[in-house]
C-alpha cells in the first residue's frame, strides 16, 4: 500500500488534523448558537415580539439543514475542499452582510439564509472527511469534530456579549464575520478524503456476522427504502426539536426565573461544555451500545430535564435542565452521523448524511415556532416543557421497534 502522508505526516497520525481542524472550523460555524443573545438587544432596537426575534435563528438553522442534501452532492464532484471553501466564504458574507441590516427582516434574509447556507455547504465536509479516514474510530472521530459546534458558544456567547456592549449587536456581526471568513478558507486548506479503500495499518473491518459490519453500502436512493431511515430522521427530528428549543430560548427563558443578562451569557456558555461533551460522549457510546441504545438512552434524559424544569422552575433546576438538553442536542449531532455510517456505510455518506440531516431543520423550525408562539400568547416559555416530554416517549417508542438495519428492503 502506498505511503499515504497528512501534512507531512504518515496518515494514521496526520489524519487527527482533521479532527481538530473540523473542531475550529466548528467553533466558528456554532456561533448561531449564541444568538440568543442577540435576541433581547434586537428586541429593544427594532421593537419586536419573541416570536419576531427568533426568526433568523429558525431560518438560519432551517437553511442550514436544507442545504446539507445539495452539499453532498458538491462534496461527491469537488471533493471536500472546494466545497468547503464555498461554504466558508458564504458564511464569511452572510454575517458581514447581517451588520448593514435595517430590519429584523433584512437580518433574516441576510444572515438567516446566506448565513446558513454557508453553514450547510461547509458543515457536512469536515464530518464526512472524518469518517472516512477513521474506519476504526469513527464514532469518536465524529464526534470530536462536530464538538466544535457545540463548543462554539463558550468561546463566542462572552465575545458577543461584549462586542454588543460596546459597538452594539449590528457591528458585532461584522466584526465576527470578517474573522470566520479568513479562518475558514484557511483551515479548508488541506482537506481531501483518503484512497478508495484505505484502511489505517492493523484495521481489520468486523465479519459481516455483525448486522452494523462495514460491507454495507447504500446510496441515498436504497437509504430511504430502509425502515431504520426513517426511524432515524424522525428520532433526529425530536431530538433536535428538544434542543435547538432550548437553545433559542436559553437566555430569555433563563430571565424568567430570575438570571440577570450576564448571568445567563455566562449560563449560555456553560451549557455549551455540556453541548461539546454531548458530541464525543455519543458517538463513543453509538460505537459501543449501537444507535438504538444510544437513543433510549437520550430521549431518558430529554423528558427527565424537560419535567423537572417545568415542575421546580428554581434557578440551579433550571440550569441543570438546561445543561442537559444542551448535552443531548450535542448527542443527536453525533448519534445520527454515527448510525448514518453504521446503517449505511461510507461510500456515499456525504449525501446520505446530507439527507438524514434534513431533520435538523425540521426540529429548528418546530423548535422556534412552538416556543416563541407559547411566549407570546402565555407569557411564558414553560409551557413547552410538557410537550418536548411527550415528544421523547414518542422517539423511546420509535427507536425501540424500528431504529436498527436489520430490515433493508432489497426490493
């Protein structure tokens, strides 16, 4: 086998460069997950209700998601690092263009759908360019990457807050996107995806006796004949609900039981740790007790938090809640990836994963509608809480009887 190097460095070593190059590349991409901060400042700039001010969230999110199918299909011809660059100089623009807005309508036009698409071009490279090169440990290797995502709002909820403090929320949108748009297109430097068939030195796949062996191989068009597709998109579909909800609402629910603006800045990056522990946690568990188990086991947690933040309402609750939904919303992004491989291989995962993730938007969408819709008419965010716990009973019950492979209908 030919001498395959990374930077110089013999591959099974250079291939972690990926992981920590997608892991800053992530940061920079998750910074929509400190817009919550942003909410309260537009709300007083432009006078707007809740509902108003989460709509370049939701359409940020939403065009994030919708392009993943197209940009599996850029990465199949261009590879990773031309779709990459794509993707990051459209992220660059749509928050440079985001400053010079009038309105939170232009905002969202802006920043919500060139922002985002951005975002969904570039995202799905980096994990797709994991996957490939770690057969061996690709649940861990995922995870690590997309960890910057949700890491992201640790580093960027403190830099928001104080760059809107002192050149207010328009500027700080320039300011951000000038800085992502020269890190991106550098990082994208050196991506690319390994031979056909490359394997690290010792790798040795599991016998196809293992209903998840690595010799199944399906394109997007036998994907979505598969029970488990579909058991998959709509567990990955609450899940992000769950999220994403909390994620929208963190810091102005978090005034409702009684966390100042810098408190609940500060709260928004803690829950970020959680959201980056999430990643890794998952997928190394999706590895070990498979996808099936490892959804169980989140939607548990999803309806736990969610009725014991709508019982109690208590300050330290509602942060522990927050927490973790926040670290499930991190474990969807890296238990769907991971069983997307798993189920359906690495061959065509690009566009299957591209696919699969349509789901993250749909959970964006109901997420935001639903949350600020309650605020606005009750006055209060709470009144979601029950709902997203009915929502995980549902995800237990389908991930229990149909999120496996061991169906695939062949004809």
């Amino acid at each position: 086998m030919q001498d395959i190097r990374i930077l110089g460095i013999k591959a099974e070593s250079g291939r972690w460069f990926y992981v920590i190059f997608g892991l800053i590349i992530n940061i920079c991409l998750g910074a929509i997950y400190a817009f919550s901060i942003f909410r309260p400042p537009l709300e007083k700039l432009w006078d707007i209700t809740a509902t108003e001010s989460g709509l370049p969230f939701m359409i940020f999110l939403a065009m994030f998601a919708f392009a993943m199918p197209f940009a599996g299909n850029l990465m199949q011809k261009w590879g990773p690092k031309t779709t990459m660059f794509l993707g990051g100089i459209l992220v660059g623009i749509g928050w440079i263009a985001a400053s010079f807005s009038t309105n939170i309508n232009s905002l969202t036009l802006l920043y919500g759908v060139i922002g985002g698409t951005g975002v969904g071009i570039m995202y799905g490279a980096p994990i797709a360019t994991s996957a490939k090169w770690f057969p061996d440990k690709a649940g861990l290797a995922i995870g690590l990457t997309v960890g910057g995502f949700g890491l992201s709002a640790l580093i960027t909820a403190p830099i928001i807050k104080q760059l809107i403090g002192s050149v207010g929320p328009l500027s700080t949108f320039l300011y951000l996107g000038i800085a992502f748009l020269i890190i991106l297109i550098i990082l994208s430097i050196p991506y690319k995806f390994p031979p056909e068939g490359w394997k690290p030195a010792g790798f040795i796949a599991k016998t196809s006796s293992n209903p998840t062996s690595n010799n199944i191989e399906l394109d997007r068009e036998e994907m979505i004949k598969t029970n488990s597709f579909w058991a998959l998109w709509l567990t990955y579909t609450i899940g992000c609900f769950a999220g994403l909800m909390a994620i929208g609402i963190s810091a102005p629910a978090g005034k409702e039981v009684g966390l100042t603006h810098e408190m609940a800045a500060l709260a928004v990056s803690l829950y970020a740790i959680f959201n980056f522990l999430g990643r890794p946690f998952f997928g190394w568990l999706t590895d070990k007790i498979k996808p099936k188990a490892a959804a169980i086991l989140s939607f548990l947690i999803i309806g736990g938090a969610s009725l014991l933040i709508y019982g109690v309402r208590e300050k330290i609750i509602f942060i522990i809640g927050f927490c973790l939904l926040w670290l499930n919303l991190g474990g969807w992004l890296a238990i769907a990836p991971t069983a997307t491989k798993i189920f359906y291989g690495t061959k065509f995962y690009g566009k299957n994963y591209g696919l699969v993730f349509t789901a993250y938007g749909t959970g964006a969408i109901t997420g935001v509608l639903i949350s600020g819709q309650i605020k606005d008419l009750q006055g209060s965010y709470f009144s979601v809480f029950p709902f997203v716990a009915v929502c995980s009973l549902i995800g237990i019950i389908v991930a229990l009887f149909f999120l496996n492979n061991k169906k695939l209908n062949s004809n």
